[in-house]
C-alpha cells in the first residue's frame, strides 16, 4: 500500500488586518515531516510504504496572503504528483484557514488534492475540532477524523485515527463514506471547552457512537466564530460504512448539541479587564494567571496589543509578569542597547497600527538569541512588571517557554497570558484563573462581530428560531 501525507494547518481571524506570510510558516518536506514529533504516530506504520509530501503549520493568525498559499499549494501538488500511483493520502488540516480572495481554502485545496489521485483512491483528513466544515470539502473525502479536547490534548490521537481508517480501508476493503449535518450554531472555544459541560458530556458521548456497528469515527465540530464566511458552523461529521447508521447518528448528535445552545459557558472566572484586576487585587494566593483573551494568537490574534500592560502600569502593579508581546522594533532596540540597559521604549503596536501600545522607562533584564533574528526575545522591566517581548507573534503557554528564559511563573504575584482558555500546562498553576474579556481580533462579544457573510440565521447572531438537524451524504457516498 502506497500511503502519502501532508496538510496546511493553521486558523485565520478574518477580523485580523495583519496578513500571514511564508516566514510566519514551519514547514517540512518529505523526510523532515517523518521524522517531525508532530508526527510521531507514523513511527508505528507497518505494512505500508509512507510518502511523505509537504506540511506547512503556523500560529494562527489573520488571512494567508494568497502570495503565500499559492506557493505552498504548488509545492504540495508538485510532490503529491510524483508519488503516483497513491492507494491511499491523509491530510492534516487545521479548517479554519482563511485566504485571500477565497470563501473555503481547505476544499480548495481538498478538491486539487483529489484532482491529482483520482476517484480510486482514499482519502482521509484530521482535522481541529475548531475548523469549518463545508459540503466542498466533505464531497472530495472517504474518511474524517477531528479532535475531542479542547484545550487540545489528543492531537497526535486524531491523526492516528485517521490514519488507522485508512489503513483499515485498503486491508479490509471496505468502503467508508462520510455524512455530515450542519448546526447554525457558532461559538467560541472558551465557552465550549471540553473540560466544561456541556462539552464535557456531548464529547464523552462520541466514542459509544463509534461502537456502533458500521460507524467508524463521529465527530461534532465547533466551528471557528471569528471567520466571517458563508462556511462558519457548527457540525457533525460521521464516518461509516452504512449511510443510514450515519446520517440518523448525525441528525441525533446535532440536535443534541442545538438543544445545549444556551447552556454553553465560559470555565474560568471571566469579566471585564478592571472587574479582573479588582480580583487579582484582593487575592491571597498567586499565582494569579490572567488571560488576555481577546489578543490570544493561538486563537488568530494580533497579539501585539498592550492595554493590558497599561493597565497594571496604571495601577502601580507590583509583582507581575506579561508573557508576552509580540513586538520585534523593541526587542532589536533591547538587543541593541544590550542587557542591563535602561532606556525608553514604545511597546505594542507594531503589527497592527491600530492596536494599542504604550511608552516607558524600561530596564532590559534578559535577552534570547536563537540565532534568527525572527526568534529573539527581551524581558523587560517597567516598574514593578517583567515584561517578555517576542520579536514574533507567539503564546507563552508552556512551562519550557519560561524556563528558556529564567523566569518561573509560580514566583509571580500575577501572570498575565495572551490566552483564552489556559494551556494544560498553565491551568494547575492557576491560584485563581481569571480571563478578562478584552479587545482584539479575537474578542468575546461574539454577537457583536461584524457578520456580513456568514449564513443566517446563526445563533447567537440571532437567536428566536428553530432548527431541525438535516443530514447529508458527501458526493462520493450519495
């Protein structure tokens, strides 16, 4: 069995101005992908002669210049070509990646993909549950597969799920196929975490649907709410074997998740910035962990906004740590300057002109240099806060990220992240865990987003109508 593998992953606020480009892109080709940690799951392949083709994977951010993509899709479709003949391709998506000029960049790409192998062979996908799923992209597919956490924690499981179907399609001979139903629901992923109910619950439900005969893999999509486009929803997708099995599981598991619309809240204790910091104020254990949720670039924010940071200057705070802002005018002047220094500096703003950033006195603590100027960073200090200047946009959300730069964040008084809900490696240390709701390309006022291209009516867009769940077979199934 001949096997190819590869994918564009990443998610794109469409509120975002700030374009991404190739250098905003990891990418691997061919050998570097199997020997990738990423894709570690490979490692226990037998019986099948992988072809590894092109992965291009990027913090999220605002659109992928077309520039970008078109360079990207060329190198994919070049190598996929000359793998030929493929029994089998798996590629791993992210689904909510946003291009210039385009309504739904996966099934641009899907549809080429499948345009290149032919009608004979499988194709499979893996998928983050926040993606968009489209009937474009469903047409072109045999096989889905989608992450069931959030914070997500079984991303290497998804994929080796797909993988695994595939694979079982070409020994057994069976022929999946996918149904899928739409929701006209979209809602962020810090009310729909899967460590909260009624996720918590909906997703736990998921594996009895698998045992069901002739259902290989059910998924339930959140969707991605900050991409104005007509594909944004919510959905079920269901893979099987026998249409009828998964088109009634499909409608069931839609009309469960509709029925929890207004049960969906947010985990940690949320409010407006000020409400926030009087908590923070008051508390008497730390660390106290911030997340500046609107800002948050593992949600496709600019992550270059210091209001936050004028915030706590505001208040005198003593005792805090940002990690951090994305702002690499600063941290070549810290570079410069060397540490040590003190010197004046304008902080936020860099990306996004509109964002906002504040001047101060400040003292260069730390400096990291990797070797590529794209990947230094600078702590400094204003006042009575240590600030991590990244020269590009990044999340502080493991413990290594610190660690790397000597600084331990159970020390801190207060530690602010630019973050939605906390990384799995943050939340434990959380004492307590608090998430302001600010400004940004990713803001939680979700009814509040400009909403001129999504399909209406779309809660909580609108909310006064009704809904029953209509499933529907891909094209290859039908």
């Amino acid at each position: 069995m001949r096997l190819a593998i590869g994918g564009i992953h990443t998610e794109c606020s469409t509120y975002s101005p700030v374009l991404m480009n190739r250098e905003d892109f990891r990418i691997l080709r061919g050998e570097e992908l199997l020997s990738s940690d990423h894709f570690a799951f490979l490692h226990h392949a037998d019986g099948v002669e992988l072809l590894p083709l092109f992965h291009a994977r990027a913090v999220p951010g605002g659109p992928v210049s077309r520039a970008a993509y078109d360079e990207f899709k060329s190198e994919f479709l070049d190598r996929l070509k000359r793998s030929l003949p493929l029994d089998g391709l798996h590629l791993t998506m992210h689904g909510a990646m946003n291009v210039e000029g385009m309504d739904d960049a996966e099934a641009d790409w899907i549809l080429s993909a499948r345009a290149v192998v032919g009608p004979r062979c499988i194709v499979a996908a893996s998928y983050d549950l926040h993606g968009n799923v489209s009937q474009a992209i469903v047409d072109q597919l045999d096989i889905f597969a989608a992450y069931r956490t959030a914070p997500h924690i079984d991303v290497q499981e998804t994929m080796a799920r797909a993988f695994a179907m595939l694979v079982k399609a070409l020994k057994s001979g069976e022929r999946p196929g996918i149904a899928w139903a739409p929701i006209p629901i979209l809602l962020p992923g810090e009310r729909t975490s899967t460590e909260d109910e009624p996720a918590r619950s909906l997703y736990a439900a998921l594996p009895q649907v698998d045992a069901i005969p002739s259902i290989w893999d059910a998924n339930l999509m959140v969707g991605y709410v900050w991409a104005d486009e007509p594909r944004a929803t919510a959905a079920v997708v269901v893979t099987a074997t026998n249409r009828r099995a998964a088109l009634e599981e499909a409608e069931r598991l839609a009309l469960a998740y509709w029925r929890e619309r207004e049960n969906f809240r947010f985990g940690p204790v949320t409010g407006a910035l000020d409400e926030m910091l009087e908590i923070a104020v008051a508390a008497r254990t730390s660390p106290v962990i911030l997340a500046d949720s609107g800002d948050n670039p593992t949600g496709g924010g600019v992550g270059d906004r210091a209001d936050v940071l004028a915030a706590l200057v505001a208040r005198d705070w003593q005792g805090a740590l940002i990690a951090g802002i994305a702002d690499r005018p600063a941290v070549e002047r810290c570079f410069e300057a060397g540490k040590g220094a003190f010197l004046p500096l304008r902080i936020g703003g860099s990306l996004d002109p509109a964002s906002p950033h504040i001047a101060a006195d400040v003292e260069v603590l730390r400096l990291d240099d990797p070797g590529d100027p794209a990947e230094r960073q600078a702590v400094v200090r204003v006042g009575g806060i240590d600030v991590v200047l990244a020269a590009r946009r990044r999340p502080y959300h493991r413990l290594a990220d610190f660690k790397r730069l000597g600084l331990d964040p159970h020390a801190v008084r207060l530690l602010v992240v630019k973050s939605g809900y906390l990384s799995p490696e943050l939340a434990p240390l959380a004492n307590p865990n608090l998430m302001a709701l600010t400004e940004g390309a990713v803001n939680q006022d979700i009814p509040a987003l400009a909403n001129h291209r999504r399909h209406t009516p779309c809660y909580p867009f609108q909310g006064d109508f009704t809904f029953a769940p209509k499933a529907r077979l891909s094209e290859r199934w039908a």
